[in-house]
C-alpha cells in the first residue's frame, strides 16, 4: 500500500495476494489482543484496520476499470454526440490516492460523485454503495460497542453510586455522613476499578483462586504469630477466606468491650490505638503488614472481647479473617485447631506474665505518681506584714524572714492512698522529715522570742536616759 502511494507502477494497484493473507491479519491481531494491557485500542485499531482495507480493494477494482477505459481517453456516444468518460480516473496526479478518496467518499455517500455512463460503472456504483451502507454500518457498530464495554465499569459504578446517592438524600441523612459515602465509592474505585473485587475472582478456577490468594496474602498470613508452624494446606485454604474491607479516615475499626468477630491484616494506610474519653490520647500505630485480633477468632477463656479503641488515621485497606470461615476451615484439620489452641493459650500466658512482671515493678511508682496530691501551706499574711514594716537590719526582722524560709521548704506536703503495708518504708523517712521540720519550727519560734526580750529591755533603757 505505501509503495502504491510512493510509486506510480501500474502493477502496484493489484490486489495483495502473498502480502498478508487474512489468517495471518487475524493471528497478528488476536496476539496483541491476548499480549497487551488495554485490548480495547487494539481492538478499535483491526476494525479500523478492515474498513481500510476493504476501501483499498474497492480502490484497486476502481483503478482497473479506469485503466480497462483508457483513463477515460475513449469517448463514448449518446444521441449521435460522443463525450469523453469522466468517471474514470484520468491518469493525472498521485492515481493511489485520487482512487482511494473517490472509493471512500462512494462507500461513506459523501461528496457529489460523477455520475456512471456504462453498466459496469453502474454495478460498481451499486456494489460500494451497499458495502458503505451494510458493511461500515456493521463495522462502526463494533467500533460502538467496543468503546461502551470499555466504559462498562465505569458506568456500573456511577449507577451505583448515584443510586446510594440518591437513596440517602430520601433517606434524609446528614450531610457529612452523605459525603462519607461519596468517599468510599471513589476510594474504592481508584483502588479496584471495580465495587466487588470478589465476584471477579469467583469467576477463575478455584486452582487459579488460590494461586492468586497466595500469591498476595501468603505471606502476610504466615507472619501472623498464631498460625506459626501450621500446615501448609491450612494456610492454603485460610488466604481464600480473607476478603478487602476499605475504612476512610476517622472511622472506628473496633473498640474496647467488643466482641471480636474478625482478625484483621493492615494492607495499606496507617491505623491509631487510641483510648481516653475522645479518642484523644494515643498509645501506638499501626502500619502495612501489622495484625491484630488473632486471639478473639478462637475465644480463649473468655479473651474474645476488644482491648483497645483501633481507629484508621487516613484511608486504610485492610484484610479480615471472620471467625465464621476459620471455624468452616478448621472442621477439615482437627489437629490444626488443637495447635492453635495451644498456641493461643501460650500467647495469653506470655501476655498475662509480662503484664505481672510489669505489675511488681513498675505499677507501684505509677499508682503512686498518679496519688500523690501536692498542696501548699501558704504563708501568714500577718508575718509579711511585720517583716515588711520592722527594720530590715533588725534581729526580729531576720528571725521572720527565717521562720517563712523554712516553711517554704516544707510547703509541699504528699498525701496518698497507697495503704500502709504497701508504703512502709515511705512511712518512716515522713515521720523523721516531720520530726525535723518540727524542731526547726520550734528553734525558730524561741529565738524570736529571746530576740523579742532583748529589743524590748533596749528600748525601755533609751527611755530612762
């Protein structure tokens, strides 16, 4: 085709017989179809790829009867007048592209075409004006169509939206609780261009199922502490039950005193332990590949309740194991469920171990931090007063300022609820401090006195003289 646009050869513009054959046009296509991540434009392209060729041939049929007509140089008679073949080609410019546009706008009925003076121009005229109107119809409908199944998620997934949308709005919801939902249809849009990852993945071979849940989750699931040393066809059957739960920013994950239904695996984003009456104190983070409420799936004594507040930080995905499909699971591996129920019980003994050594040691100086009651003995204001009024150089005037010194060291005075057996050496070394402080009061209020004894006799021996 490039040489017949290139090169003006008469035998260019025949029909391409060892060129490409049609099954090799469909295997070019149907490879790339199979090899490529977006089918849909090589799909748009062999569609595209017929109507031109179908065009090129029309084309080299065109040039044939204008070469089989002198390229209109033979007249032809009407009425005893003779008139010269317009038709035709006449042999002038590029003869590739004068054929193909006049072969295109006759199949596309564009533009005003001459009309045909024999009856092979008119069975020529006849046969490209029904190709244009069936042929190109049909290949434009596919071209229609295949730009629609491009689009069909996407459509999906707007319906669907807009459908939640509006149901909220009749549902007369708040407006921020609207726009959460909002959220979490584009965030799981973007993530898995699709709103139901698992319908997708029910459709494959349960081989190919599972090879594709190990592939992702194998391991992730295998750090997990619980499931440590467990067989491999357990975890095989264990990374088919995990399925993508998506949390937007701010939402509650679990919270204390809950019953656990689910272990959950932190895929991607950033979670928070939070406690405190808000949520506002925060105690650690959880990032990608984390796990949390592996205990509460078996129901250990009791441990099946939530720990803590676990709250996303931002949008967040996670994956979750219910207890519902560990129990279906473990009914076809009876040692498997006897080894995590060991492994659990060990867990919980290790947990409630660290958590006692941390009582003899260190729970003591945090009670008594959080009992200790600071309160301070304020000073007489009547003292002030005299010291600021007598003579600062005088003995009185000293003492006072000695006695409030010293009743400033002692002005923090620790209450605390700690019982007596449990504090009693803390007891003693307060009974001696107080003992001190007491004989230091008390030489500070006889000094003054003597003090005071010695300015009185001064001032009545002024007088007499």
């Amino acid at each position: 085709m490039l040489s017949a646009i290139l090169h003006q050869n008469q035998h260019t513009y025949q029909m391409p017989k060892n060129q490409m054959t049609v099954t090799s046009f469909w295997q070019l296509f149907n490879l790339l179809d199979n090899s490529v991540s977006n089918p849909y434009v090589i799909r748009i392209t062999k569609t595209f790829s017929y109507m031109i060729y179908l065009i090129h041939c029309n084309s080299c049929v065109y040039y044939m009867l204008s070469a089989w007509q002198a390229f209109g140089q033979l007249p032809y008679r009407i009425n005893n007048e003779y008139f010269l073949n317009s038709w035709v080609y006449n042999n002038l410019g590029n003869a590739y592209i004068r054929c193909f546009y006049f072969t295109a706008a006759v199949a596309t009925s564009t533009g005003n075409n001459p009309a045909p003076t024999n009856v092979i121009e008119y069975i020529y005229m006849t046969f490209s004006w029904m190709m244009g109107v069936f042929v190109f119809a049909l290949l434009l409908g596919q071209i229609r169509d295949i730009v629609s199944n491009a689009n069909k998620n996407r459509e999906n997934f707007r319906s669907t939206m807009d459908l939640a949308l509006s149901e909220c709005k009749r549902l007369q919801l708040p407006k921020h609780t609207i726009d959460r939902v909002r959220d979490w249809f584009i965030y799981t849009w973007e993530q898995q261009k699709t709103l139901d990852e698992k319908k997708l993945i029910e459709k494959l071979p349960l081989k190919l199922q599972t090879d594709l849940a190990l592939s992702v989750h194998f391991n992730t699931l295998s750090k997990v502490s619980l499931f440590q040393d467990c067989d491999d066809a357990l975890m095989r059957d264990l990374v088919l039950k995990l399925r993508p739960v998506i949390f937007l920013p701010g939402d509650m994950i679990c919270r204390k005193g809950d019953v656990g239904k689910e272990m959950y695996i932190v895929n991607q984003g950033i979670l928070e332990v939070v406690g405190g009456e808000r949520n506002e104190i925060l105690f650690a983070t959880l990032k990608e590949g984390s796990v949390f409420g592996e205990i509460s799936l078996l129901a250990i004594d009791g441990n099946n309740r939530r720990t803590a507040n676990i709250r996303s930080k931002g949008y967040s995905t996670l994956f979750s194991l219910s207890k519902e499909d560990l129990n279906d699971v473990m009914k076809d591996y009876p040692e498997a469920q006897q080894l995590l129920h060991r492994k659990a019980q060990e867990l919980l003994s290790k947990d409630k171990k660290e958590v006692k050594e941390k009582t003899d040691e260190d729970i003591r100086r945090e009670f008594e931090e959080k009992c200790r009651i600071r309160t301070s003995i304020a000073t007489p204001r009547m003292l002030e007063t005299v010291a600021q009024i007598l003579n600062p150089k005088s003995k009185t005037t000293r003492t006072l300022k000695s006695a409030m010194s010293v009743t400033s060291r002692h002005s923090l005075k620790r209450w605390s609820t700690i019982p007596d057996d449990f504090d009693s050496e803390s007891g003693s070394d307060d009974s001696n401090s107080e003992k001190h402080r007491d004989a230091e009061i008390a030489a500070v209020e006889g000094s003054s006195e003597e003090d005071y004894e010695e300015e009185k006799g001064d001032e009545e021996r002024k007088k007499n003289e």
